[in-house]
C-alpha cells in the first residue's frame, strides 16, 4: 500500500500534484456551476476546493505550487489581453469616455473605502489582507495574482491574502448584484420605458452597417457619376447593385445614375436619413431575383500577409468587378470603410458575379483549416516580451521600492499592445474565441488551485477563530458603496441608460454573474455593450492599483 501512501500524500511526487490538481479543478468546476437564487460562483470556486483539500492536508511543495501559480495567472491576463487589446483605445471615444470615466471613479471609490477601513481599524486588518478583500469585494482574480507578485517582490512572510479574498468574494457577487437591484428601486426605473428610450439611442450605431433599397428621385444627380455624388453628398457610403431598364450590374466609380434607378446602398446608421434625403426614397426590391447571376458571399481572410492591409488599398472593386458591404469581426458587423484595417479571422461579405467572387476568396485565403491551427509563436512572444517589462524596475521619487508591472500586469500590457498593433510587427493575432477561453480557463484554474491549497491550512482558523466575519464586512462595504454612489452619479448627472448603468457596474468589477443577471433582464445587448466598453480598461486598472498600493505603502 505503499504506492497509494505516497499517491495521496508524498507533496513532491509528480503523480500526487497532478491526481490533487485534477481533484481540486474538477470538483471547484463542477460545484461552481450550481446556481443559488440564479447566482454561480463559476470557476471561482476552484478556489474554495483547493482550500478544503488544503485544510485536509493535501498539499504540494511550495516551489511547484508557486510555479504553477504564477504561470497560470501569466496565461489568464495575457489571453485577456489579447482579446481586449483591439477594442481597449477605441473604448475610449465618444460615449464610451463617459463609461470609462464612471468605471475609473468604481475603481478609485473602492480603493478608498478600503483604505478608510484600514485606517478605520488602526492596523487590526494588515494592509496586504485589505487589499485580498478589496480584490474579493470586487471579484477581480487577477487583481489577487498581481497583488501576490507584488508581495513576492516585498519579500512578505505574513498570512496569505487569499484568506480575506475568498470571505470577500462570495458576499462581493450578492453585493453587485445587489445594487444593481438597489439602484432600480432606488431611482424608480421604469424597465419599459428604458427598453424604449434604448430602441430611439443610436449608440454606436456609426459602426454597423445599415442596407436599403434606393430609388433615384433627385433630378439633380442625375447624369453624375458615382464619385461625384459620393463627393456632393460627403457621406460615406457603398453601392454595391444598381438596377438599370430591368438590368442588374455591379456599378463603378464612372457608373452614372439616372433618375429612376434602383440601388442597393450599405452605410452607416447615422449617414442613412442623408443619404435617403438626397437620392430618393426607399423601396422593396428582391435583388436575389434579378437577371444577372451575382452573388454575395462571406469570405474569410486567412492568409498572413493580408493582417494590416487598408481596405481600400485592396482595390476589390476596381481590379476584380466587386463590391465589399460590411465586415464581420468577432460576431460584430462593421460598415466597409476604405480606411478599415482589415485582420487575418475577418469575415468579408463580397458581392459580384460568381467568378469574380472566387478570385477574391483566392486573395484573402478563405481557408478556415489555417485558422484551426494556433498562433502559438505570438503567444509565446508576446509572454517573453511581457516578462521582460514586467521585470523592468521602474523608480518613482518618494517610492523606497522601484515598482514593477511583474508577471501580470507586463504580459497584460504587452497583449493588449500585440492585440492592437500586432499586424504593423506581421505578427498574426487572431487566436479563435474557443481556444482563447480554453487557454484562459486553463491558467485561471490552475491559479485558484495553487492560491487555494496553498491558504487552506490556515483558513477554517482564520474565519472561526480570527477576523474572518470583520473581512466578510469589510468586503460589502467596498462593493456596496461605490457602486450606489457612481450609480446614482449616473443616473442624476449623466443620464445613463439603466441596462447600460447595469454593464458598467458588471464591467468595472469585471464580474460575468452580474452580466448573466443583467442580460436575462432585457432582449437587447445593451448590458455587454456597456460591460465590453469599461471591462479593458477596468482590468488594466484592477491589475495595477494593488501593486500600486502595496509598493506605496509598505
């Protein structure tokens, strides 16, 4: 019996990490789908498990755990900053400055209740275990990984952080949650009469696409060509068909316009009213039926040397007889602008005749086997690069300790960076959503287990015996307060949408219960529009205020 001993005991034996990793993830996993008043822990309860093998004794040598540890939270923030890397400066324009700056004053609100209870206190909570249940009350897991490193660089021998975080995270879901509720009732929201002020908000209709069917009544562009009339009207649009004496044809920039004639038009939602006004007036028109045998197809860009080419430096419609309407991009449609970067994973709808149509599939590649296969050595890259910064000392006056982005926040900055401008270093970005969340579940599973079993000795006697209940306090006061405070902000001052209001709340605590909750409770998508406006910026700002605090003032 001696193999089953060391199986379930020996902590520096491979087969005994493994069998407790497995262990720990699959039940956490398996548990945190179970939903208590529609509310699941997720993933997040890997970290309770590990804490209850922890408490029983099962562990692993530190030095493997701490590996482990590290290179699963390396995983989880790169792979988000992949993904949030394309979309996080474009957060920042129009109304989606208005969000951020909410969300940014979430972020500031939080980290001031929770050193006003330290102080409060007068040092009964140790600052690194306020900052465990600061990340806790705001259900940030990333945050509680770069806190970590950043206590690594201290050198601190106190109780683990992880501690405070798993008092604070369970109350910290029921708190954003909530207050989202508190809000509704507080302020008398009218669920109807939001869903319809949302219908009359064009939002960022300027990115989508909008298609209709014109008939030319203008006598005064009748004889003019295409670009004279793109020219006349300054508006940005495509005409992909033109319905001439019963004839469909694809038309060109010389193509002249008659009074009478039939086009198919794909804008933006913001340039439609214009365009109709100067042209003429909608009608119904089945282009399917015509007499010319043209397609419209979606064709997916696959092949690398495309990754960063303009749109309008493909010259589609002048080379090969085509015209591009809109592109698709990770499930969203957006309008054809020549100066849109176009990136390997695109989905370009094309409309042409059928032969016409092939050549271009054959330029943009239209291979979906080459986007099964990973991008793995941008990835690795990218991780290298993001080590380097985040090992780079950084000396600020007054700090005794130069402060370091360490191995979360340099990989998360150097993602975000690739993912934005990754095409200018033809390096090829695009990971398929599947594989990003598999490597994403990965890491932050393989995190929580480590953080768990490496607390759970000391956890039962920390909540029994200890503060356990005074972190369970502290932690819904700093998810509580300033979410009611910004809500009301919002709401009195800047007049937000409650569905929006509902995302931002969700976004700037980066928490996907409260999004479920939020999106169960419109048909519209305006809870994740305003969650994916403020969440790249929010985690970014997660990721480093710990730090900040921790090598500030300690």
């Amino acid at each position: 019996m001696d193999w089953l001993q060391s199986l379930l005991w020996d902590p520096s034996s491979v087969a005994h990490i493994v069998l407790l990793y497995a262990f720990v993830v699959a039940v956490g996993v398996y548990l945190g789908k179970i939903k208590i008043f529609g509310v699941s822990l997720g993933v997040t309860f890997v970290l309770f498990a590990g804490i209850l093998m922890g408490h029983f004794g099962f562990t692993a040598d530190t030095h493997i755990l701490h590996f482990i540890r590290e290179f699963g939270l390396i995983l989880f923030v790169f792979c988000i900053g992949l993904q949030v890397g394309p979309s996080f400066f474009s957060s920042f324009k129009k109304g989606g400055m208005t969000l951020n700056l909410l969300a940014v004053g979430i972020v500031v609100l939080n980290i001031a209740v929770a050193l006003g209870l330290y102080y409060l206190w007068n040092g009964r909570v140790e600052l690194p275990m306020m900052v465990g249940i600061l990340y806790g009350a705001v259900t940030n897991t990333p945050g509680l990984g770069a806190a970590n490193e950043a206590l690594n660089q201290l050198n601190y021998t106190g109780p683990q952080i992880a501690l405070g975080y798993a008092c604070a995270y369970p109350l910290g879901v029921v708190g954003i949650i909530g207050s989202i509720i508190a809000i509704r009732y507080i302020f008398r929201v009218n669920m109807t009469k939001e869903e319809e002020n949302l219908k009359t908000q064009s939002g960022d209709a300027h990115h989508k696409p909008h298609m209709m069917s014109l008939e030319v009544r203008n006598e005064s562009i009748s004889g003019k060509n295409l670009i004279e009339i793109k020219q006349f009207l300054g508006r940005n649009f495509v005409c992909s068909r033109i319905r001439h004496d019963g004839h469909v044809s694809i038309p060109d920039h010389e193509t002249v316009f008659n009074v009478g004639d039939q086009l198919f038009i794909v804008c933006s939602e913001e340039d439609a009213p214009a365009i109709v006004v100067f042209i003429g007036k909608e009608v119904e028109l089945d282009w399917e039926k015509q007499d010319l045998p043209m397609v419209s197809r979606r064709i997916l860009v696959t092949k690398p040397e495309i990754n960063g080419k303009t749109l309008g430096s493909m010259h589609f419609r002048s080379m090969y007889g085509v015209n591009i309407t809109r592109i698709n991009r990770s499930g969203m449609d957006l309008f054809a602008d020549p100066n849109l970067i176009l990136q390997v994973g695109d989905r370009v709808m094309v409309v042409g005749q059928q032969d016409a149509v092939e050549r271009v599939a054959g330029v943009l590649g239209n291979q979906l086997k080459r986007l099964d296969t990973p991008n793995i050595v941008t990835i690795f890259v990218g991780i290298f690069l993001g080590i380097l910064l985040g090992s780079l000392p950084i000396a600020f006056p007054g700090m005794p300790t130069p402060l370091k982005l360490g191995l979360a926040g340099g990989p998360l900055v150097v993602a975000i960076l690739i993912g934005r401008f990754g095409h200018k270093l033809h390096l090829v970005t695009y990971t398929t959503m599947s594989a990003n969340l598999m490597l994403r579940e990965i890491g932050i599973v393989l995190f929580l287990a480590s953080v768990g079993i490496d607390a759970g000795a000391n956890f039962v006697q920390t909540v029994v015996e200890g503060d356990g209940l005074l972190y369970v306090g502290c932690g819904f006061l700093i998810t509580v307060i300033p979410l009611l405070i910004i809500g009301a902000i919002a709401r009195l001052y800047y007049k937000v949408n409650y569905f929006t209001l509902m995302g931002l709340i969700a976004g700037s605590n980066t928490d996907p219960p409260a999004l479920a909750y939020a999106n169960q409770t419109t048909s519209g998508d305006a809870p994740a529009v305003g969650y994916s406006t403020v969440y790249p910026l929010s985690m970014f700002l997660r990721i480093l205020t710990g730090q900040m605090i921790l090598l500030t003032m300690m």
